[in-house]
C-alpha cells in the first residue's frame, strides 16, 4: 500500500514536469547516492558524467535557480519518493546554466518505472 502511493506520487509529479518544454541535455538513468537540502536549493547526489554548461564543479546536481518555488518542491518531492523507493532517476541538465557554486543545474526530473 505504502509503496503503491509513493509511486503514484512519483508518477504524477514526473508527468507534470514532463509538460514543461525546456532545453538541456538529459543524464542517463542513474541510482541517487544522497539528497540534501540548503535554504530553496534542493542538491542531488549522483554519478553522472553530463555537464554540458561545462560547470567546474561535478559531484552533485543543484535545482535550476530560477525554478519556481512549486516546481522545486514537486521536483524535490519527486526524487525523495524516487530515493525511497530506490529507483533510478534521470536529469534535465542545464546547457546554458550553473549554480552559483559552479555546479551543473536541472530542472527536469524523470523516474524509471521498469526496474
């Protein structure tokens, strides 16, 4: 039961985010090692070698800086629920963007269901 909402919750926060148009390059999927949180910045741990900005940090992902505030909250909510689940994610990357502490930005999440 448990995991049934957590999935459902998942899959209506990605097919949201998937109506948005943006234009970026998308990680491959990939497994999330840690979540962190730091004022409205959401940070993603994961392997993944896409930095198309070309950014001079990689280690971690950060939410794109000028997301709005329900669309970094349904982003976190949608890779918390992802991380719980233990499910792969990919990333919308920013090409044109870093954060200001010179790390890669996303803006688009997907979950893989086919695990």
């Amino acid at each position: 039961m448990k995991s049934s909402y957590i999935m459902g919750l998942v899959g209506v926060a990605t097919l949201s985010l998937a109506a948005s148009a943006w234009a970026g390059v998308w990680t491959s999927y990939g497994q999330i090692n840690n979540l962190d949180t730091s004022g409205d910045a959401y940070i993603v741990y994961m392997t993944t070698s896409t930095n198309p900005a070309a950014c001079a940090n990689t280690g971690q992902i950060e939410v794109y800086p000028s997301s709005a505030a329900s669309e970094k909250e349904l982003m976190n909510k949608t890779l918390l629920s992802a991380f719980l689940a233990n499910r792969k994610v990919k990333l919308n990357i920013s090409s044109t963007s870093c954060s200001a502490s010179g790390y890669p930005t996303y803006y688009q999440v997907r979950v893989d269901y086919a695990q």
